[in-house]
C-alpha cells in the first residue's frame, strides 16, 4: 500500500484532480468531452442503438450528457435532449457543451419519455448536497421505470461522499465515473443504486497528488505483503495462533476461528480452552491443538508464546471474558478482539481502548460498535468517518462489519470492501472472518493489510459458494481463492 489504482477520491479531491489537470493546460471543455465520449462508449459496448433520451441538469454534470449525447449521436444512435432548466443560463464548458449538441432539445416532462429505450441521467453529479426538487425526482422516477437508466457520475439525489439519499435516487444499471470511484460507489445505499460502476480515464493528474488514504479493498493493495512460505519453511516459522475457547456449551464459534486461521496458513494453531469445555473441544479437533487453562494467568502464560490471539467468538459476556481480555493484552501477541470480548467492556470501553497495541484489531458488527463507541456511527457522516475515528480512538485497526465492511487503521488509512455477499449473512460467518485475520497476522503480516487481506477472501469464498452457504463451508473452500490469488501474484 497505497496502490493508486484503486484509491477512492472524496468529492472535494476529485475537484481538486480536476483543477490541477486545468492548471496544468487541459481545458476543462477537452475533459467534459472526454467524459461525454466515455458514457458514450460505455453505452456501446452494452446496448445495441436504440433511442436514447438525456436529461441534462444545470452544471458542469450537464455538461457531461450534451457530449454524451453529441457522441452517440455521431455514432448514429437516435438521441433527444431533455433539459432541466434554460440552456441559456449555462455557464461555461457546460455552455459550451450544450451550443456543440445540434439535435432536438425538449422539456423535461414525463412526454419526453415516449419511444425512449435507454435514459441517461445527467442531472446532478457527485457534489449535490440537497434533495431533489420534485419535477427532477418524478422525471427520474418515471424513467427509470420505462427504459434502463445510464448515471453520469452518480445516480442524482447521491451524497457523494457518504453514499447516501437525498430523499430520491433511481437505480441505475450502469454508472459511469470518471478518474477514480467516490464513496457513495461503495458505499451502501450508494453502491446498489450504481449499478455497475465504469471508472473512465479522462486525462487526469495521478490520484496520490490529491488524494488521501482512502482504498476500494483488492488484492493489488495488499498481495505484495500476502504470505508464502519459503521452501525452508517449517510449521513454527508459519505463525503461532491461539484462540480462547468460551465454555462447554459454547465451544463451535471458537473452532471456527482456528479452522480459518490453519486454513489460511497459521503453522501450529492451538485452542485455549476452559477446563469443563476440555472434552467437547477435543471430540472435534484434530490438527489444531488443544490446552487447557484455569485462570487468566495460565491464559497470558500462553498468549505469550504465540504471535496472535483471537478472543470472544462465543466467549461469554462475563468478568472471566474481561479478565482474559486483559491479561492477553498484556502479551506481545497481536490481538483480534470480536463479539463478546467486545461487549463486556460496554461499560467502559477506555479500559479496553487503554490495553490495546496498534497491531490489534477489534471487528464489530455494528450493534457490537455502539457498545463501544456510543453514538458515533449515527453521528458520522459516514461509515468510513466513524471507522477512522473508532480506530483513532481505541489506538488499532478497526473493522465495521457490513456489506460493505470498512477496515480502518490509526494512522489514518481506510479500505472499504466491495466483494461481499448476503449469503455471508450465516451464523459463525463473523467468527471464521476472525480466525481469518489472525492467521495472517501470524504469519507476519501487517494488521491492516491482514484485516483487508481476510474480509476480502473470506468474502470471495461466499461468492465463489452462493446459496446454501453455512459458515464450516468456509475453511475448506479457502485453499482454491488462496491458490488463484497467489498464481496472480
């Protein structure tokens, strides 16, 4: 990491992308056409000609469609404009734009609509920061109703930089942006509204001279850091990995976990377990190991000869929970703090934020994140803000489980995933994710990037599964996504 290519531009970067490529010499009228050219083209490449109409808003998003419809124009599609306001107060390159389109210019009203088999929305790009007005959202509304709708930049009525509704958006079935995604790309609601999502390159300055540690998670940010064992390599050269065990009738989540950390290639994974839980554990395990301990003593005894812990998966919401916790914590070993251990410091979350190293991460769900930041995903104003806070805060990465899970470092770094599947939506989904992301740790990997690292392959290997999912499908369907992304590699 950073890998540019996959970096995400707020708004205001984007701007700012935009304004270096003018300084630099390139006419924001030659970047406009670009991005008319590149709708165009996407829409080629999809649809066969067909009559298409272009609502054109009252700015430079505008802009964008006059030259899209210039394009398809020329490239012999039927085109008809539909504009949103007087051309005659365009201002600009949009004005420019809209004096180079020669074809039919009409109101845009529903009748505008009839004969039409594809809309492409030009009203308002990634920079709206109010609702709709309701002529703009009743035309969106009955066009996507009657024809596929192509965005520029975003759906109208997207906050770009949160992903959220203002008021209306219509769906699209594609989306073209350009340089590089925003977050309402990727973030939810944002991104379901996309569609699917072309990012176009129109000519601008590389994203690293704008832009901040904001990533799409893929393999091109961490494969480079991926493990792979020498042809020396032995079992303990792999990573040492323990995983607390909750009690008797709580023993499946635990075991999950370190089937996904062996999976994923941890050397010697042990479960620690409670003396009573000693017997059901053993019944299931085989070559992870298995060692009792009485208090959390024996437990920071163990943590201290292994170079990661996961614990809570099934722990139990108890003072014993809070205790081991704690004395893990004051190993050398990288924790991965999920579930219950997250929910027994509820009350007093510093406690849990003081005890923790840079190289720990903590993975809630977002009820679990409530509990420890009180308040702050409500008054964020998105969920990439409150990941980057929460993991300032407690001093770690901190992973915002969701579809679409946001992994935050304390230095300021944040990917958000976009591989994910609903048929990770399972019991014990969360729990393999956490065995996952210590496994790599183990194996030396850097926190964040092994966070990064193990949301996206334990999401691959949802999709690559499909319907039917349960979490034990995981582990052992994690070989085949590690072979093609180390043959990538």
């Amino acid at each position: 990491m950073p890998d540019t290519d996959h970096r995400i531009l707020t708004v205001a970067e984007t701007t700012a992308a935009d304004a270096v490529a003018v300084a630099a010499g390139i006419p924001l009228e030659l970047l406009m056409q670009r991005a008319g050219q590149a709708v165009a083209a996407a829409i080629i490449a999809r649809w066969a000609p067909r009559p298409v109409l272009v609502l054109c808003g009252p700015g430079n998003n505008g802009g964008d469609g006059y030259e899209a419809a210039s394009e398809l124009a020329r490239q012999g599609w039927t085109v008809r404009v539909a504009a949103s306001g007087d051309v005659s107060r365009l201002r600009g390159a949009a004005a420019t734009a809209a004096k180079g389109w020669s074809g039919p210019v009409v109101r845009m009203e529903p009748a505008a609509l009839d004969g039409i088999e594809l809309v492409i929305d030009a009203l308002f790009g990634a920079g709206l920061s109010r609702a709709l007005g309701a002529a703009d959202r009743d035309m969106l509304r009955r066009a996507a109703e009657r024809a596929p709708l192509v965005a520029v930049d975003l759906p109208s009525g997207l906050a770009g930089d949160t992903g959220a509704v203002l008021g209306y958006a219509p769906t699209a079935a594609v989306t073209v942006t350009f340089h590089r995604k925003k977050p309402a790309h990727v973030l939810e609601p944002g991104r379901s509204l996309c569609g699917e999502v072309v990012v176009a390159d129109i000519g601008l300055a590389p994203p690293d001279r704008v832009g901040g540690g904001l990533f799409e998670n893929h393999p091109g940010l961490w494969r480079a850091a991926f493990p792979r064992p020498s042809k020396a390599a032995h079992k303990g050269d792999r990573g040492r990995l323990v995983l607390v065990s909750g009690p008797m009738h709580s023993t499946g989540a635990c075991r999950l976990a370190a089937r996904a950390g062996l999976r994923i290639g941890a050397g010697l994974v042990t479960v620690a377990s409670p003396p009573d839980a000693l017997a059901v554990n053993a019944a299931q395990l085989t070559a992870i190991m298995l060692k009792p301990f009485l208090n959390e003593e024996e437990l920071q005894q163990m943590a201290e000869q292994v170079d990661a812990v996961v614990i809570g998966p099934a722990a139990g919401v108890t003072e014993e929970t809070r205790l081991n916790v704690l004395a893990c914590c004051r190993t050398g070993a990288a924790m991965v703090v999920d579930a219950d251990a997250l929910t027994i410091f509820r009350d007093d979350p510093d406690e849990l934020f003081s005890a923790l190293d840079r190289d720990d991460v903590l993975t809630p769900h977002p009820g679990e994140f409530e509990r420890i930041f009180p308040g702050l995903l409500k008054a964020s104003p998105s969920r990439i803000a409150a990941a980057r806070t929460a993991a300032q805060t407690a001093g770690c990465v901190v992973l915002l489980k969701g579809p679409d899970t946001v992994i935050a470092g304390p230095d300021g770094r944040a990917a958000v995933n976009t591989n994910a599947t609903p048929w990770l939506a399972t019991a014990g989904s969360g729990d393999v994710l956490a065995g996952a992301i210590a496994g790599l740790i183990a194996q030396g990997m850097d926190s964040f990037e092994a966070a990064c690292a193990g949301v996206w392959v334990h999401a691959e290997t949802g999709c690559r599964f499909g319907p039917g999912l349960i979490a034990e499908d995981l582990p052992d369907r994690f070989p085949a996504v590690l072979h093609d992304l180390l043959a990538d590699g």
